[in-house]
C-alpha cells in the first residue's frame, strides 16, 4: 500500500507541483478572501467554492497550467454556487 501512495503523490507532484508551494497558494488566496467582515456574507456553498477553486489555482500556478481538468473543475465549481443562487 505504501508503495501505491507514493506512485500516487509522485503522479499529483508532476501534474500539480510541490504540495508545500500548493498549500503556501492556495493558503494567501485565502486568506485575501478572509481579509475584511465581507467573508461573513458568503454562505456554506460560495465558502466551499471558493476554497476549492482557491486550491485549483493554487495547483495551476505551481504545476502544469495546461492540466485541463483543473480549469474544468473551476468552471465546475463556479456552475454549482450559480446554480444555487
């Protein structure tokens, strides 16, 4: 099993980057969301949103901007917060 883990975050690592530049991103976006009382007027589904599509950015600025799953999965999130508005 441990052999199958590590296949795996060696395939993210090349897609996605180092997990530690990953999460260095994608933490500033968010905490340039958090910045003001104006995240208190996001409900449940635009927070979650929003914390996954910073964490898709995050994946793009630090490893292969052409991964075209990730900018589907932006799209993606962006549909479910309009479509619950």
């Amino acid at each position: 099993m441990s052999n199958e883990i590590e296949n795996v975050l060696q395939e993210r690592g090349a897609t996605y980057g180092d997990f530690r530049a990953v999460a260095y991103r994608s933490q500033s976006i968010q905490t340039h969301l958090r910045l003001d009382d104006s995240a208190k007027r996001y409900n449940d589904v635009q927070r979650e949103a929003l914390q996954m599509i910073a964490s898709k950015l995050a994946r793009i600025a630090s490893g292969d901007a052409n991964h075209r799953d990730s900018w589907i999965d932006i799209a993606g999130y962006a549909k479910l917060v309009a479509d619950s508005i």
